[in-house]
C-alpha cells in the first residue's frame, strides 16, 4: 500500500468530501488529516505508525475489535466464494443462515420476518415504509402519520431524516419530506388521540446523536403499552444500541419490550461490512401477501440487499457473542467505564454532567458556546494522548468496542482526561 502520507491528504483534500464535515476547515493548510491504515482490536493505527485506541468504535460500530481473526476469516471465505448476487430473484447461504439466527435473538413470536438493506438510515427507511403499507393493506389507511421524539436521530435520507429531531441535521431540509411527523418530548407527550398514527419510532434507553440522552427507566415499556392501547406499531431504532452496546444484546430487553419493528445495523456486522436489518412480525408480514395483481408486494431494495460478504461477517460476528460469551463478560468493563467517568468528573470543573448506558459514556462540558467547538478541540487533544474519539457538539464520547479491556478502558479515560486539561486548564 502507498503510505506517502502527505500525498494521500493531499490527494484526499483534493478530491473527497467527508459526512458531517466543514470541508473549509478540514481542508485548511494547518489542518493534517490522520489517514488510518490498520486496526487491531480496540487499537486503529495510523499511515505514520501512530497508534489510538478506538474510543467510539469507529462512530459505534465497532464490538469484537478491529481485524477480528474469526469476522475476517468469514469474510476472506465468502469473498472467494461469491461476493455478492443479487437478492432480487434469488437467495445466498449467508443471508439464508442469517436471517433465522437474527429472529433467533428476540422472543419467540415476536419479530419472524428479516429484510435487509445497507444502513442505519435505510433499516429506519424500510420499516417507515413497511408501516405505512401495512396501514394500506389492512384498510387503516388513515393511520398515515407517525410520531417521533426530539433529539432523536434515525439517520440521513428523507424518511429517515423526517423522524429526526435535530435541528442541525435536519430542520433545512424538514418540509421538503411530505411526511406527517409528530414530535414529542416525553412519553407525557403522546396523543390521547392515537388513531391516526401508523408508528411510533424511538432509539430505545438512549438518544446517541442527541448527546447521548438517557431516557428515564420505565420509559420503552410505557410507549410500548401506549402503542398498545392506540394500535400503532413501535418501531425501535436500535441503530446503535444493538449487539451489546447497553450491556444486553438489545435495549429493548431491558424493558422486556418486544417492538413491531427493529432497525439493526452498525454492530450487525461486528462493525466491519455495510450491512442493515430490519425485522417484522408475522402479522405485518402477512398483510403484504396476495395475489401479484393485488399489488401487496413491497416494491422495496437495493442493489446490495443480502450481501453475501455482510451476512457471513455477521454470522462469525453472532458466533463471536457466544463463544467469547461477550456479554456476559461486559459486567467488569461497565463498571470500570464507570468509574472513570466519576473520576473525569471529579477532577476536572468543566465536566458538568456524565451519563451512562453500559458500554455506553457521556461526558457534558459544561457553559460553553457551541460555536467554540470545544469538544471537537478536546477530541483533537486527545490524539495527541493516543485516543480518537469524537464528540457531539460540548459532550465528550466513550463508546470502545465491546472487546476492550479494563486497562485499555482507563488508558481512555486517562487520555480524555488529559485533553481536557489540554484545552480547558491552561
Ligand atoms: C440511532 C441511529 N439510527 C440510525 C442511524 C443511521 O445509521 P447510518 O449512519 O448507518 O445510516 C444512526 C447513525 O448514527 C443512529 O445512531
């Protein structure tokens, strides 16, 4: 590989355009991209030889670790056998074993049905649409609208977008959706009226765009008995909090809630492959049945729907929860997030608030002009002490792969710490 490094910014700098990026800023003179050229467990490597930990498992996709040996074997594997076909017109081995250990994971009776697509985004797309279909086919045709929460994020294409309560992200481009959108704050919020609501959409225990909002215990089972008593469908984004992230395998168990709809992607594949799920129940699958001619097909795909190679990392990904007992064995690592995080807090007066969900840290800096990037500069110090991570806006993030160790938990925290003294101590 051609590890000029000046050359590869520069090319990049040139001819890239990066998500969520100020590109003025990013292609200032001063500013050096870091080109990332290797990863090894919770450990990504840069072109110079540079080592980080991987604070946020690479925008929380992340779980078993980089260059997971059994991920990228299954992969090599597939990839030698057949790399991709197209799911349209015909099946593949992976996505065939796939999507039964999928609906394995939940409650019996609960979600049997898989389609998938790429993303986050297009998992949320799938299920909106599966929703509002649905309501077609069954003859609730009213049932048209649905109902979203502030803060929340669902992912960037129109529908999905639609759902979002960010202003940032996606007030411009709101009234182009046609989509009709109720915004709520709190479960207090919801319509006594719930008649017109084909679905609710929620990220289940945590908002992970919205800073990392932790919504209060009880509060998933109390929007799945209101979905109950108003005959809308739940559909839980569980984005980001899947595989592991809040210390069971899903949030929703946490609340013993079963949705009509899950949106899976990021972890799905370990964090190595583009690959989304969204899972149904058989209730709404069996509306889309008929006839051809009655047109109940869902007229919905993308090219890389199935994708061989993302179905067989998730598979090795799935066997890596069990025979590593991966879950079971977070107890140790939450907690000892945990403690660094009080200890950020207690050491440093700018760190106003920390939130926790399992694998999951937040920490607030408080007092600040949001356009003085603080957080995006104690992400920048922080490299310089070996840990990438990034914020969202003043709220600093630690989300490590699943895989990490205690130690390398505290070399985070140490890190954090030391940026943050960086930026706001001197
Ligand atoms: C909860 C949630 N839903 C959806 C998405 C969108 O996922 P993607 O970026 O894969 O489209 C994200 C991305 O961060 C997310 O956090």
């Amino acid at each position: 590989m051609d590890l000029d490094t000046e050359r590869l910014i520069a090319l990049d700098k040139r001819f890239s355009w990066h998500p969520f990026t100020q590109m003025a800023d990013w292609c200032a003179p001063g500013h050096e991209p870091l080109v990332l050229v290797e990863g090894k467990g919770a450990v990504l490597t840069d072109s110079r030889g540079r080592e980080y930990l991987d604070g946020n498992a690479s925008i929380w996709t992340n779980v078993h670790g980089h260059g997971h040996p059994k991920i990228v074997e299954a992969i090599r594997e597939q990839a030698g056998r057949l790399a991709h076909a197209s799911f349209l017109g015909t099946t593949n081995v992976p996505a065939t074993l796939l999507a039964e250990r999928l609906v394995s994971l939940f409650p019996e009776g609960g979600l049997s049905r898989v389609f998938f697509s790429d993303d986050g985004s297009t998992a949320v797309e799938c299920a909106m649409k599966m929703a509002l279909q649905y309501r077609q086919l069954v003859g609730e045709g009213e049932r048209c609208e649905f109902v979203a929460f502030d803060g929340a994020y669902h992912g960037d294409t129109f529908g999905a977008a639609a759902l979002g309560g960010i202003g940032a992200f996606h007030a411009r481009f709101e009234r182009f959706s046609g989509l009709a959108v109720r915004r709520c704050g709190a479960l207090e919020d919801l319509p006594e009226d719930g008649s017109k609501i084909a679905a609710v959409a929620i990220e289940p225990l945590v908002q992970g765009a919205n800073g990392m909002r932790m919504w209060p215990e009880g509060m998933l089972r109390g929007l799945r008995e209101w979905c109950d008593r108003s005959g809308a469908h739940l559909i839980l984004d569980e984005v980001m909090t899947g595989f592991g992230r809040t210390g069971t395998m899903f949030a929703c168990e946490r609340e013993g809630v079963v949705p009509d709809f899950i949106a899976l992607a990021k972890g799905l594949t370990g964090g190595t492959m583009p690959l989304a799920a969204t899972l149904t129940s058989e209730a709404v699958y069996g509306a889309f049945l008929g006839k051809f001619e009655e047109m109940k097909t869902f007229f919905y795909g993308h090219s890389y729907s199935g994708n061989p190679l993302g179905c067989a990392a998730a598979l090795a990904s799935l066997e890596v929860f069990e025979e590593e007992g991966v879950i079971a064995g977070l107890g140790a690592k939450i907690e000892r997030l945990g403690e660094g995080l009080v200890r950020l807090r207690d050491a440093h007066p700018a760190v106003t608030g920390i939130r926790q969900c399992g694998m999951i840290g937040a920490l607030d800096l408080g007092g600040l002009d949001w356009r003085d990037r603080t957080g995006a500069r104690v992400c920048e110090a922080a490299r310089a002490h070996g840990l990438l991570t990034r914020p969202v806006v003043d709220t600093l993030v630690l989300m490590p792969p699943l895989c990490v160790t205690v130690e390398e938990v505290d070399g985070m925290v140490g890190a954090l710490g030391s940026a943050i003294a960086d930026v706001l101590e001197k």
